[in-house]
C-alpha cells in the first residue's frame, strides 16, 4: 500500500512537472500563424536570445510581440493591468487604492486618444504587435504561465492601447516629483521654511513668508491620505549611468557608447534582448514586454543610450471647489464644471466598487482616491495633477520607433521632436565618428513657482504657460571635450534659461565616471566595464572624516572606528567596513531627525548625505532630541548611534566584526511580482545575490534604508549593461538580469544572473546561424 502511494505521488509529480514543462515556448519547428504577410524566422541562441528576421516592420513587431508572450506573458498583463487600474478585478481589494489611483491618471481613456495621433505607419506597427501577442494566446500548444491559474484567470487579448497604457506607465516611473511636492506641503505643516530648506539643500523657498502662505492651505487637505494611498512603483530611484567618447578618445578611433540604465529588480527582470532584422535594418538592444520597439541598443549605423533627467514635468494644483455648486471649480475666469466620469472596479470576492473621477484644466483630481463617493461631494478643496504624460497626444512611443531606425544625428533628433515624456538624457554614436547628447521632452514653462510645493490654481498665477522650445533643451554635438557623460546629474549650467528641475540628483557616480574617463583617455569595452564596477562610495569619502571625529564611547567603537579609518570607501560585497558605515548613517539619520519629523519620518529615512554634512557642520540644533528635556549634542548622537548600529550588527552577526561583510545583507533580490509575497514559493521564484555597491556608487546597488525589514537588500540597479563599439558594432556587448525566460521552469529564467554579477558580457552579432529556429508561416 506505501509503494501504490509512493507510485501515486510519483505519477502526479511527472504529471505537474509535464504540464508546467508544456507552457515553455515553442522554439523549433513550423508554426502557422494569421497575422503575418511572410514567413518569418525566430532564432534563438544559446542564451535564449532571439535574433528575428521578417521581411517588413509589421511582420518583425508581429514576431516580437508573439515572443514577448511566449516568454512574459504574464508580466505583461500584470503592467497593463497596473496601468489601466485593473489589477482588483485579479488580486482582490488589497490592490483597490491602487486601481482607484491608476483610474484616476486615466492613462486607458488617453491612450485611446494616443492612437489617433499615431502616423498609420506607426498604427500598423502597434497593431501587428498585438496580433502577435494575440496569435500566441490562441495558438499556444500547452499551459498558461502558472501564475494564470493561481490566480484563477486568463489573459484577454492585447491591444495597441494596452502598449500606449503601458508606456505612460513609465513614464510615471520615471517621473516622481508630485510624491515629493505632497511630502513638502505636510512638512510645512509641522516645521519651518528654515528646517525644510535645511532637510532639501537644493529646496529654493527663500523664507518663511512663501511656505507660511500656503502651510495654512496645506492644513485642510487630506495630505497623510493621499500619501498612504499611492501606488507602488511609481516615482524614480534616481540611477543610471551612460557616457559616450569620439574617436580620439576611443582604443579603435571610433566612437564608443556606454550605458546601464537602473530600474526596479524583479523576476523576471524589465528588459528583454532581442535583435529584429529587415531588409535594410538590423536593430539590437533591450526591448520592454508591452511594446514593439528597441529602447536602448544599436542598428547598422547609430547607437544610443538614457538616463533619466528627472526633470519636473508635474505640478500639483489645490482647487477651490464652488461654494454654491460642489460640481464646479474656480478659475480664474469664473466657476468652471468639473469635467466628471464614472467607472466600475470590479474586486475579485468583492462587489464592484463604482468611483467618480473628476478633472479640472490643470488635469485629474488625484485627492479623491483616498475618499468615499459621499465624502467626494463635501470637499472644500481638491487637488488635480499636471504631467506632461498625462493627456490625449503623447507620441513618445513613436518617437521611440522613429529613432531606433535613425541613420545620423538629423534623422535622430527629428524623431526626438516626437518625444514627449519622460525626459531623457540621450547619449549618441555614429560609425561616422559623430557624438551627441539631447535631452528631449515636453518640459513645462511656469508662470511663476518652481515646482516643489503644490500651488493654488484658481489663480492662475502658477499656470503652465508653455514648453521649453525644442531647439532649446539641453543638447550638444561633437563637444570639444570629446565626450559626454551624464548619471541623472545637473545637465545645464546656472546660466540656463529656463527650469528644468530643483532636485538634481547628487553629482557623485558623475564624478566618478568623469574620473575613469580622464584615468582612461583612451576608452575600450575593457575599460569602460571598470567604470561599470566602480564600487567607491563618495557619501563615505565626504562623511566618515566628520564621524570619526566623534572619540569612541567603548572598545567596540574604537575597533570599528580603526576599520573604518583605514577604509579605501569601496562597497565591497566581502569587506565588514561597508555594513558598518551603512548600518551607522542609517542610524545617525533616524536619531537626528525622527523627533522632529514624527510620523513622517519614514518618508524621508535615507542616507540624506548632504543634509548630515550640514547638521554636523552648519545646523548642530537638528541634534537636539525634541522629547527629550536634554540637549544633546551631535557627538553624543554619532556616539549612541555608533553604538546601537554595534548592537544592531552583533545581534546578527555575532561579535567579531572582522566576519562580518557587506554581502550578507546586502543581496540583490530579484523578486516575483506574485509568489514573493508567499512562503515556500518565494524560495522558488526569488532568486538573490550578494552584491557590491550602494545607493551612490556607479555601481549602484539601491537598497532602501527606511525598510524596517530588509534595509540593505537592493532593490534597483542596473538590470541591463551594454557597451556599443562604433568601429564595430558587432563588437558590442550586453548584458540582463535575471535571464530571458519567465517561466520559472526555463533554464533561461536565471541563467544570466551570475554572468552579470560577475560582469561578463554576451554579444548579439548579425547574421546569427544555427541554434534554435521557429520557422512562422502566415496561414
């Protein structure tokens, strides 16, 4: 009887083994298709990287869109579903405010709008993508992803909208400044002008008299609601890196390009390689599931690579609602009818939830997401967003297209006249020996403000009154320096005319990156792969002399304080000094600031090394513990701090501190956007790695220091490395993380993982022979 149930177990096994095995892609063989006009090619190579060749644009977007489903079928529905607000109708009411706020950008309804204003050159090219996406949901030989069936659904067909969606998605990733505008507009609540301009270095409110006319505002609105109800992954973690050098600057005397743009890790990662041939074209580079284009790579004549500006493209506005008619607004021509729809959430186990979304000329109402329909009526003031993503003309994705078949700099930038949101800093190569930079996006001019705080808008005197020209934003073509280098750092001089942005990202992985270039006059992909690794923190360089000034309370902190006094400021993955640094910031911010922020604390906890470096030199009061009747000073609080982080570290680790090492918490983790949140099966789909960097080296390795959990698990980082050789291009190299494949079961799923850990490299030639070949044929 034991040996029929251990047969039995066995026989299910296979069975389950056999069925998960089935929803693998098919990657041999002939497969009919409707939907293309000519036989297309899918070959794949060792790597799980195809290599397309169609005889036309349609035909090549059909056939990338029919492998973006084979291999991430359901990342793709997930993203669509998060964009469009429908994820309820899956997950259930733990994602409702979520969807409510999604429903709110109203991204579904403007990308129908998008369409129209699509060349049909372009139309056609959305279309074929979905039908290729489609022809795999109807054709598939075997099972579904299984995160299908735990979740109990099916993917409905793909659209041309669902890729406009998507793209506006992001957009608002990339984009992140309307997050910060409400923490400000609660921070006036609660401290002066004079603490926040101390909190933010760079914030340009000259006095008490700006913040104290608006703080009294501020007061009535819904602020902590709004904060706790935004949705996940939206507002950037400023990273990336790229940098492109001329021919003189070059090993082979043509130009080279480097690029290694930072988002969020997941499994399976954001980008997916691919090389799509026609005749006439050959394109490579990393493509995102959801839409029909490369975004980052090279053709047979340009390269060209991003980083994001993080330029301010949104603005919030507080409406005065009507006194006399709770469905009018006013402006500054009078009361003005909100423009009102209604829509319907469905919630899985739950009644479908109907929500009013209101928009005013600024554009949506973002403060009722947090309210009942009841609660909606009785609002005194609203506030609406204005984002140049957000709208019924954006035509960036076709800008994307347009500049991935570009052939030289003018028919590049004429496809960037396209380009309307995020704004990007676009680094260019040619094989003619041509360098360029464009920053190109719809960057609004305001009549007044410069974006930080939300604004009162029945007035009208902080409207938009236009965009930054395009012959005006920031861009240059074969500097005489020979090179251009950006990593989300200020781009213009003070002497520019217009606003860009107040919150330029710190200037430390620039620094560094313009200090390998000058160590190396004469760049190679070798070369340019030792930048890439730069693990050398300059928050520590700038920071640790001002805390090892502190004498140590213990023997304890005097051994540390020795480790750390000897510290080449390198976040080396198998080296205590960089735990012990980290651990100890972490704990130097919470202690300086967490008394007078209170419950906002947490949405400011980071490293803040700017702000650290003026309380320990400029504003010794920020070391005063509010609740406290002492007064401490701010050696006592690098003191206690240094000691906490020793109790914090042995607790963990136990009390030799020379076995401690970085890597031990600090894991890059690749997590499932479904199965991460359940025991047993996270250990299944997660997949980590000890890391080195940080959250400031070029290298960057982002964890967040707020998280109570996992404070130094990282996060975001680089999850596509490429480097383009002019000379030639095959030359160039690439790497991802995780791998290809989102199918657990895949060998390409995370196969790539400890190549690009390690910093190795694949190439992507042209005219790949051999290894696995889908012949498709049109039905």
């Amino acid at each position: 009887m034991f040996g029929g149930l251990v047969l039995l177990l066995v026989v299910v096994a296979g069975a389950g083994y056999y069925w998960l095995h089935s929803a693998l892609p098919q990657i041999d063989g002939t497969i009919s298709l409707a939907g293309p006009h000519a036989a297309i090619d899918i070959i794949r190579d060792e790597n799980g990287v195809p290599t397309i060749k169609a005889s036309n644009d349609a035909d090549a977007a059909f056939a990338l869109g029919f492998v973006h489903a084979q291999e991430r079928l359901f990342q793709m529905d997930l993203q669509r579903r998060l964009a469009t607000g429908q994820l309820s109708e899956v997950i259930g009411p733990a994602t409702l405010d979520t969807d409510r706020q999604m429903r709110e950008f109203g991204f579904r309804k403007d990308a129908v709008s998008d369409l129209e204003h699509m060349s049909p050159e372009f139309r056609a090219v959305l279309q074929a993508y979905a039908a290729g996406v489609n022809a795999f949901i109807d054709n598939r030989p075997g099972a579904l992803p299984v995160e299908f069936y735990a979740l109990r659904y099916r993917p409905a067909h793909w659209e041309p909208t669902d890729t406009l969606a998507f793209a506006k998605l992001m957009s608002l990733e990339l984009s992140g400044n309307y997050r910060r505008e409400l923490l400000r507009a609660r921070l006036a609540t609660k401290l002066s002008a004079a603490q926040i301009k101390q909190l933010f270095p760079d914030y340009p409110i000259d006095g008490p008299i700006a913040l104290g006319k608006l703080s009294a505002l501020y007061d009535a609105l819904p602020l902590d609601r709004m904060l706790a109800s935004l949705p996940p992954n939206v507002g950037p973690t400023p990273a990336s890196n790229n940098w492109v050098v001329d021919g003189k600057h070059s090993a082979t005397g043509k130009p080279l390009l480097a690029n290694d743009p930072h988002l969020g890790f997941s499994a399976p990662g954001t980008w997916y390689l691919a090389r799509i041939e026609i005749p006439g074209l050959s394109i490579v580079g990393g493509t995102l599931p959801g839409a029909p284009v490369v975004v980052l790579g090279h053709n047979q004549r340009i390269a060209w690579g991003y980083t994001t500006t993080n330029a301010d493209v949104e603005d919030l506005f507080i409406e005065k609602v009507d006194p006399a008619d709770p469905t009018h607004y006013l402006t500054p021509d009078g009361s003005r009818p909100f423009d009102t729809r209604t829509e319907t959430i469905a919630v899985r186990g739950q009644s479908p939830v109907t929500v009013v979304l209101r928009s005013t000329r600024h554009g949506p109402v973002i403060s009722d997401a947090s309210k009942s329909i009841g609660e909606i009526t009785q609002s005194s003031e609203v506030i609406a967003l204005s984002a140049t993503f957000i709208g019924d003309d954006d035509t960036s994705a076709e800008a994307q297209w347009r500049l991935s078949k570009a052939t030289d700099w003018a028919s590049f930038t004429a496809a960037l006249k396209l380009w309307d949101a995020p704004e990007q800093n676009m680094v260019y190569a040619d094989i003619d020996g041509n360098i360029g930079f464009y920053a190109p996006a719809r960057v609004p001019i305001r009549r007044n403000g410069d974006g930080l705080i939300p604004v009162p808008g029945w007035t009208g005197e902080y409207d938009w009154t236009g965009f930054i020209p395009f012959e005006s934003l920031p861009h240059a073509f074969n500097p005489e320096s020979g090179h251009i280098a950006t990593a989300n750092n200020k781009v213009v001089p003070d002497s520019y005319p217009y606003l860009i942005t107040k919150e330029w990202e710190l200037p430390f992985r620039a620094e560094e990156i313009e200090d390998g270039l000058a160590k190396t006059p004469e760049q190679s992909i070798e070369a340019s792969t030792r930048i890439m690794r730069n693990d050398v923190s300059l928050t520590a360089k700038r920071l640790l002399p001002l805390m090892l000034k502190t004498p140590p309370a213990s023997e304890r902190a005097r051994q540390a304080q020795q480790l750390l006094s000897t510290w080449d400021d390198r976040m080396r993955a198998d080296r205590p000094e960089p735990l012990i640094f980290t651990a100890w910031l972490r704990e130097l911010n919470r202690r300086i600031y967490a008394d007078e922020l209170g419950e906002l604390f947490p949405q400011y906890w980071d490293a803040n090394p700017l702000f650290i470096e003026s309380v320990l030199t400029k504003f010794p009061a920020w070391c005063d513990n509010v609740n406290t009747p002492e007064v401490e000073t701010c050696d006592q609080q690098v003191s206690s701090s240094l000691e906490a982080t020793l109790d914090e570290l042995s607790h963990s680790y136990g009390n030799d501190m020379t076995t401690w090492h970085w890597g031990a918490p600090h894991v890059a983790l690749f997590a499932h956007s479904l199965f991460s949140r359940i025991p047993v099966l996270r250990d299944i789909f997660d997949l980590k790695i000890e890391v080195d960097g940080g959250n400031d080296t070029v290298n960057a390795t982002v964890s967040s220091l707020a998280s109570l959990t996992s404070p130094y698990t990282a996060v975001h980082g680089a999850g596509l490395r490429a480097i383009y050789d002019l000379d030639d291009l095959d030359r160039s190299v690439f790497m991802i993380a995780p791998g290809e494949s989102g199918h657990r079961i895949s060998p390409h799923y995370s196969d790539l993982l400890q190549r690009w850990h390690n910093f190795e490299w694949m190439r992507l030639p042209s005219g790949i022979r051999g290894g696995h070949t889908l012949h498709v044929v049109p039905q």
